[in-house]
C-alpha cells in the first residue's frame, strides 16, 4: 500500500477475499480501475470470477498506478527476475505483463479509493516547455506500440491453463 488512499467500508471483507484468491492470481490490484480501458473492446477488463459480492477481473491493460495490491511470492519472483535494471518507475514495470509474463487481476468493488490529494500533481507551479511539443509524437508512438503489446498478450494469455480454467467456472 501506499501513502495516498483511503479504506472502503468492505476493506476488511475484501482482504479475505483475496486471501483466498491469491496463490491461484498471483497479483491483485485493490484500487479502482481505470474506466478509459472499458471503452476499448480488446483492452477491457474481463471477469474471470464472481462470488462474496466481488468480481475478479482480468486486466488486459493494467493501470499504471500501484496505490493497493496483494501478491503472491511467487509472482513477485517473477517481477523481481525481470527487474534487473529499471528505465523507469516501478509501475512502468508490473504494467509490461508481456516482459515478466504475470496475469495481473483486480477487484471490484475496490478494497481502496484513492486519496483526494492524490488526483491533484504534486508539482506545482512549473511551466511546460517548448520540448514538450517536440516529444509528444513520440510519446504518442510509444503508448500506441504499448497498447498493442497488451492486446497481442492478454490475447494469448486469455487461453493459458490458469485463467482459462477461471473462466471455464464463470461460464457455467
């Protein structure tokens, strides 16, 4: 957890739920999800598991925030052996699922909301320069490469023994 949230009433409940859950998902993310995704058929979280009021979705494009999440040991190895050297934030890291080749799954309703001082910069007061505009078809080439990297992924990882048989049980 980090410093910016704040507990839903179901905090507790939510925390036995994926206590239950976690061994099997490797990585749950406990915070809200990024609607912009819904929006998009192929990057949409899928449900993989509905049961004791929450639903256990798939992510197809995680969000880039790690306010709240639960992992499992093992899924942490295979962060860390992917890990050896860092171009950006650590977030930037769990999100790549195609590098380290986790499932990244979350709840809903979340276990957490997210602080309101956290939605505001925490920078303040600084002037965007010229460079900006000179750099954003580059950062707009990058997201839509990465964007494409997830889809390709969750597509091949929608069909892997694990969470294949998750949806096998949401299906019947």
């Amino acid at each position: 957890m980090e410093d910016d949230f704040r507990i839903t009433p179901g905090f507790l409940h939510a925390l036995d739920y994926i206590e239950g859950k976690i061994d099997e998902c490797g990585f749950i993310r406990m915070e809200p999800l990024e609607q912009r995704w819904a929006r998009n058929k192929n990057l949409a979280p899928v449900l993989v598991n509905a049961e004791d009021g929450y639903r256990l979705l798939y992510q197809r494009m995680p969000s880039v925030r790690l306010t709240g999440y639960a992992i499992s040991s093992k899924c942490a190895l295979a962060l860390v052996r992917v890990s050896d050297i860092f171009a950006g934030p650590v977030d930037f890291v769990v999100r790549r699922c195609w590098v380290h080749g986790q499932p990244l799954f979350a709840i809903d309703p979340p276990a957490i909301q997210l602080a309101k001082e956290s939605l505001s910069p925490t920078i303040k007061g600084r002037k965007k320069s010229f460079v900006r505009h000179v750099i954003m078809p580059m950062r707009l080439t990058y997201r839509y490469i990465e964007r494409q990297r997830a889809v390709r992924h969750s597509a091949r990882q929608l069909h892997t023994p694990p969470i294949k048989n998750m949806l096998k049980t949401v299906a019947a």
